[in-house]
C-alpha cells in the first residue's frame, strides 16, 4: 500500500467524508471512481478501499459517508464504464487498499480486460497475497 500525495494526477479531492460535502461537490446521477481513505496531513492520504459505481456515484458515496471507517474520500467523475473501470483498476493496482479483496469487475455487459494487470493473471484474478 502506498500514501497518495496530493495532487494526485486525476483525482479531486481529499473531503469528508460527510453528506454535506459529498452534496456540496459530487454531481448526481454521474458515474464515477472513488477512494476512501485516511488523510494524514494535508497533501497524504491513505487509501483504503477504491470504488466505482457505473450510473450514480453521488448515491455511493452518501451511503459510505457515516459507514465506512475511512474519514475523507477522493472522486473523479468519469463518462463512459471503460473509463470508469480503466481508473478503477489503475488506482487499484497503484494502491493495493487494504479493503479491496478482489479485483475491480468489469462493468455489467462489457467485457473489459484489466491492462494494469500482470501478464500472468490478466483474467482479472485476485492478485492479493492470502
Ligand atoms: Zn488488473
């Protein structure tokens, strides 16, 4: 696992992960990626779990907001499910959250191969160490 420091290369963010700013800066109804994680100082974070969701991204993170341990989140607003699960896999393999215990699925009705992916277990296998 590795720190994210700030500014990360497509990401906004770190916020609170708080109805208020979730309201305040995510769009609705959008697709999108996200990070959880703990915010260390003001330009680290400690990503926890990276997610997606491939019509409402807003909705996502309102239900993490009060659930999730992880205190801030960091979003990018995406406009198409390859891009969604392209960034998705690229933060996941970049990261290796804590919290991800398998890898990013394709989105429903695409067959989309992970090209951040070893060679070896390019099906998309759980690459995580048991
Ligand atoms: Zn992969």
């Amino acid at each position: 696992m590795s720190a994210i420091v700030f500014p990360e290369q497509t990401l906004h963010g770190p916020y609170p992960l708080t109805h208020d700013d979730i309201h305040a800066v995510v769009l609705e109804g959008v697709p999108g990626v996200y990070v959880l994680g703990t915010a260390n100082s003001e330009t680290n974070l400690t990503p926890e779990y990276v997610g997606r969701d491939d019509s409402d991204l807003r909705r996502r993170l309102l239900r993490w907001a009060g659930e999730a341990p992880s205190s801030h989140f960091l979003f990018k607003h995406v406009t198409s499910p390859e891009e969604g699960y392209e960034e998705e896999s690229r933060l996941y393999h970049q990261h290796e959250p804590g919290r991800n215990k398998i890898h990013p699925a394709s989105p429903e009705g695409h067959e989309l191969t992970c090209r951040h992916c070893p060679p070896i277990e390019a099906a998309g296998a759980d690459r995580r160490p048991r």
